[in-house]
C-alpha cells in the first residue's frame, strides 16, 4: 500500500478539563472521499482544526505524504497541498468574489495579471464567474459557500477539508453542489468532508467516520454506518440523524 495521503494518529485536542478530540487516528488515501459525521459537540471541526494547523494537538501526529506536518503554520500546510472550507464562512465581505479568490492564488503566484487569471478559472469552475464582481458581502448563503470552495481551490490543493458547506442550503442547492464536488473529484481531488446530511455523505462518499464526545466509535459505508447499532446510539436523544435517514430512505424509495 502507498504512503497515504494523510495519516492522522492518536491525536487528542484537551480544552482543560474537556476531551475534545480523544486519541482519534484515521488515514486518507489520494484520491478518496472521507466523510466525518457525529453529533453536535462530537469534536469533528477541532479535529479539522488540528490537521490543518488553526490549533495545536495536545498529543498525536498528523503527516501529509509520510511527513509529519505537526509543526507547520496553518499557511504552510496549505502550501504543501492542505485547503480547506470553515464552518462560519469568512469571505472578506467589502471585497469582491473575485478579489477573496485571488488571495488564495497569491498564494502560488505572485503577478497580479497570473493570480487573476487563475482565480478567474477557479470562478468558474465553481459556476461564480458571472458573480466575480459581486461584493461577497452581497451573495446569497450558497453563492457565499460556493466561494468558500473557489478560495480553497485557488491555493491548488491536493486535498480540501469541507466543514458542512451543504449547511442550510435547499434541496436543489445541495443537488448542485454534490454535482460540483464530484466534479472536483473526478478532476483529481481528494476530500475529507464533515457532513451534516446523510443524503450527501451517501452520495458523496467511500468511506465514513463517526465521531462522538471526541472519541472515534466507528467506520464504514454509508449503508454500515446508518444501520450500526453504536452510531444510532450516539445519535439517540440529538433526534436529527432519525431525520436525515428518513429523509435518504425517502430519496432512495
Ligand atoms: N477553543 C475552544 N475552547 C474550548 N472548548 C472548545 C473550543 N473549541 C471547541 N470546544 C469544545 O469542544 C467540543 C467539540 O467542538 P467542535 O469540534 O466544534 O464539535 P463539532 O464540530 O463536532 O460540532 C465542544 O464541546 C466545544 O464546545
Ligand atoms: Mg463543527
């Protein structure tokens, strides 16, 4: 087997007192989709956090192509290939879709003419170009995810963190960016997601990883996962993922 792309092991994330990431391991190999679901609180963005570098790990190891990257700026993962999306979007509001772009291509290309023209790709391959000029303060929730996507794109990653870009967005929004997403894969991207809705892990991903009150509690498809008894169990009480599997099973029927 090669080197995986990354390799995560026994990391943990101790907020004093709170284990908020416990002893999680988990390797992804080029060209895979990973989902990550769990429960609110489960630990699922502060283990993005700790791969991508916006914190530290308190114990653990996280390489990217067999080298340990614990001790790499969150810019410099992202140099070597690591992009990713944040739960709460953070476009620059008072600049335009295509001025947020370039500041990911920047990254890769220092001339203004190239950076431009390398965002202005990436604006269309996400279906924004139309919108380039647009203040991204003024775009809609999915237009906004969108460009959350076109700036993780812009630092020509090898593979992108999602964290639940499908979050309120309606069903043919969701039908439209899954389309995208596969797009980006069959282009060569790998892609590690953390997926609210079941529907879009099912359609989306191999593999999936559940996580709860930080602790790894299991793996598998995504028809394994939605009838393992542990994972029902964490979802007991939370009431969503009853929801959601409905829902699937509704779209399947
Ligand atoms: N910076 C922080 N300081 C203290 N506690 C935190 C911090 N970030 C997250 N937590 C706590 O860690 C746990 C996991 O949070 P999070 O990773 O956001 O979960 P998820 O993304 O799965 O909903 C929660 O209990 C949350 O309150
Ligand atoms: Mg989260």
């Amino acid at each position: 087997m090669s080197t995986p792309l990354l390799e995560v092991n026994n990391v943990s994330k101790h907020f004093l007192g709170l284990k908020a990431v416990d002893g999680v391991s988990l390797t992804v190999q080029k060209g895979e989709i990973v989902s990550i679901i769990g429960p609110n609180g489960a630990g699922k963005t502060t283990f993005f956090n700790l791969l991508t570098g916006q914190l530290e790990p308190t114990a653990g190891e996280v390489k990217l192509r067999g080298q340990v990257i614990n001790q790499l700026a969150p810019h410099d993962r992202a140099r070597q290939g690591m992009g990713r999306t944040f739960q709460i979007a953070k476009p620059l509001i008072a600049l335009n879709a295509l001025e947020n772009v370039m500041i990911g291509a920047f990254m890769r290309h220092s001339s203004m003419a190239v950076a431009t023209e390398k965002a202005m790709v990436v604006l269309e391959r996400v279906g924004l170009a139309h919108l380039a000029r647009r203040r991204a303060g003024d775009l809609t929730l999915s237009e906004r995810r969108r460009l959350e996507v076109a700036r993780a794109m812009a630092l020509e990653p090898e593979i992108v963190l999602l964290d639940e870009v499908m979050a309120g967005l309606n069903q043919s929004e969701v039908g439209k960016a899954i389309e995208l997403l596969k797009g980006l894969h069959a282009d060569g991207l790998t892609f590690l997601i953390i997926e609210h809705n079941l529907k879009v892990v099912r359609a989306f991903s191999e593999r999936v990883v559940v996580l709860d009150r930080g602790r790894w509690i299991g793996e598998g498809t995504a028809e394994e996962i939605l009838t393992s008894p542990a994972v029902i169990k964490a979802y007991l009480g939370e009431g969503h993922m009853g929801g959601q599997t409905k829902q699937t099973t509704e779209v399947n029927a």
